[in-house]
C-alpha cells in the first residue's frame, strides 16, 4: 500500500501532527515493508528526499508565524503533479483549507480514494473572536457558517478520522456523514517511568529540588489557553512564595506573555522554545512533578497523554474533549476557566501522593494507547476504504 499523507500543519518546529506522521512511518517500517509512504507539506523550498519508505516532498510557501513555523502551501499544481507521479493508494488530508479542497478534486481525477484527519476543531477558534466582540447574531451566523463549511468539505471525502468520539459525535450533529472516532497514541518503550530524570533534568536546567515543579509543553497560542496558565502561577507564586517552579517547553505568538512572567517570577520560570528529541521530552515529562494543560478545546491532548505514560499525572480545566483519556481522579479539577480556579486545582492536587498515581495511571496509558494499536486500526480503514472505493 502506498499512503500519501498532504498537509499544511507542519513545520521543523510542529508538535502532535508531526508526532503522529512520524509515528505512522515508523510503523510502516516496522509492520509493512513493503508499503510506500509520500509525505507533501510545503517548505522553504521545493525538494524532494527519500528517508527508507519514506518520500517527502515540500514545496515551497510563504511563512505565515515566524514563531511556529507554519507556511501556507499556494502552489496547488505542484501538489497535482506530485500525485500524478507518486499515484498512492489512498490520500489523507490532515488540514481543513484550500489543501483539503485540492485532496478530494485530484484524488477524484486520478481515481484515488481521499480520507480528511480532523487533527483540530478549527471552527471553535472563529466562533470563541466572534462572541468576544459581537453580538447573538454575529454569533449565530458564523456557527451557521462554520457548521456548513465542515459539512461541506468533509462529506466529500470517503472517511473522515475524529480523534475523540466525543467530537465525532458533534461533527455528525453538524451533518458530517463519515466520521470515525481514532485515538492517538505513545510511544511506550519511550514513554515511561524513570526516576533517574528528575535530578539530570532539574541540574541541568537550574531548578532546585525542593521546588514543586509544573510542566506545560505546547504553543504558547491563545487557542490554547497559556494566559490562563501564566496568570494562575502568578496567584501560585503570591499565595505560596518560594515553593512553585514552571517550566514551558514551546513557542508561538504570546512569547511575550511568557518572558513578563519570566522576569516576574525572577528564577522561577524556565523556558525551552523547542525539543523535538522524543527521548528528550519524556525526560522533561519525568523530572516535573505535575503536568499542567489548560486548553479547554483540546480535540484529543497528546501531550497529557506522553506525560502519563511517563508517570507524571496532569492537572487542567474540567470540560474538553481530553478529560476521557485523564485516567486519574479529575475531582480536583478546575471547574472553570479562571486563573483562581487552576491555580486552586494546582495547590489541592499539589498535596496528593502524586507518585502513587503517576505509577497507576502510567500503566493504563501504556497497556491501552500504543501506536501500534493506533495504526493497525487506521490501516484496516484504509483497506477497507481502498476495497470500496468506485470512482
């Protein structure tokens, strides 16, 4: 089988899309030999390497964040060409634009089925600006808008991968058709306890260890509720001087709110912009005492899972599409979205025999959420998308 995956949300310094491709190759190495992998995604400019059954194409396309890395791929007939030459099996799209589009209209004229991965709910972002500047109206028409968008582009592909049941549940409200509820996973032989981190990491770093440390890894994007972060470890740092220490591991547009809360905090705060090293990460993941996540619009929330998986339990905001894959007690969650809750969240579960839970939890998240499991399902969706597809 040959497996053409064309996206948009991939840079050098991407996070959960990126995992989830490499992964993917890695398991088509290890289980399929014999298949072929095409990766498009645009770039600074136009190549094409060949990585064992990988061939990655970019194309090259205009930078749109100069922090993330993001670019948006214009060239459309080059992403035609490359399927005509490559002539894969199946495409998936993993982004909701104009690549997604260009996905269904070639994949139709080359008889190649095209399945979509709806990695993020795209429209929560528009409707969020929406009510916070505009009236009931405005608001009801851009759900209108958003919700027929969704049903439009998605209907037209054979499947379309939802990575929550929860969120599945809503695009087939929405009208979409096809929806197919597919997990994301770990890594576990990378992914583990490993007590030996904790001193490494914080020397390393300069963390003292009598310091409770709080871990958050992720864009630092408004979508993803850091302010929220930033300002409950500021309520943490009055309430409770001297004995919280953050570290965020990520970049993107509010940098600036972090490197305040760097000089605020004076020695409390530490920052990395980038680990793209799994092994790394899962030792950065081992040396915190609690990982903090407070996005309320999580389509799944990979990163809470990799830091279970290492033995350190998660703390966020109740309500999101994340909380079914939380496999410790949420009952200390913040109820809402404020900086009092979270930072109150924090101190409860802070009290806790956190590496009582951390060894539980760790071991539901490796028995249940392998890549293996992840793909050997995918790729049965594949075949049977493949089997009945008629042009």
């Amino acid at each position: 089988m040959k497996v053409c995956d064309l996206t948009q949300f991939y840079s050098p310094v991407s996070g959960g899309v990126k995992r989830y491709l490499e992964q993917k190759v890695a398991y088509m190495t290890r289980f399929c030999p014999s298949s072929r992998h095409v990766l498009i995604i645009p770039g600074a400019e136009t190549a094409h390497r060949v990585e064992g059954l990988a061939s990655v194409y970019t194309i090259q396309s205009p930078l749109v964040s100069r922090t993330s890395r993001y670019r948006v791929l214009l060239n459309l007939p080059m992403v035609e060409r490359i399927l005509e030459e490559e002539r894969p099996d199946i495409i998936e799209s993993g982004d909701p634009y104009q690549v997604a589009w260009k996905a269904i209209v070639s994949g139709r004229s080359l008889s190649i089925p095209a399945v979509g991965f709806y990695h993020s709910h795209f429209p929560e972002a528009y409707i969020r600006s929406v009510a916070k500047f505009f009236g009931k109206i405005a608001l009801h028409i851009t759900e209108e808008i958003a919700q027929r968008y969704v049903r439009a582009l998605y209907n037209r592909f054979e499947r379309t991968m939802v990575p929550s049941p929860g969120l599945a549940q809503l695009l087939g409200e929405w009208g979409v058709e096809n929806a197919v509820n597919i997990d994301l996973g770990v890594d576990p032989e990378i992914f583990r306890p490993d007590t030996s981190a904790r001193c490494t990491v914080r020397s390393e770093l300069g963390i003292p260890g009598n310091r409770f440390l709080l871990l958050y890894t992720g864009r630092l994007a408004p979508e993803k509720n850091v302010k929220t972060l930033f300002s409950a470890f500021e309520v943490l740092s009055k309430e409770c001087p001297g004995k919280y220490h953050l570290l965020a591991i990520g970049d993107g547009a509010l940098r600036q709110s972090l490197r305040k809360l760097q000089e605020a905090a004076d020695g409390f705060v530490s920052w990395l912009p980038y680990c793209g090293d799994a092994g790394r990460l899962a030792d950065y993941y081992r040396a915190a005492d609690l990982f903090v996540h407070p996005s309320v619009n999580e389509t799944f929330g990979l990163v809470t899972l990799e830091s279970q998986a290492c033995g350190t339990p998660v703390v966020g905001i109740r309500g999101s599409y994340m909380d079914r894959i939380i496999f410790s007690d949420q009952t200390h969650w913040a109820p809402e979205n404020t900086a009092g809750a979270l930072a109150g969240a924090i101190e409860k579960i802070a009290g806790s025999d956190l590496a009582a839970v951390g060894r539980k939890v760790s071991e539901e998240v490796r028995s249940r959420y392998s890549w293996n499991r992840v793909f050997s399902h995918l790729f049965a969706i594949y075949q049977e998308v493949i089997e009945e597809y008629n042009p």
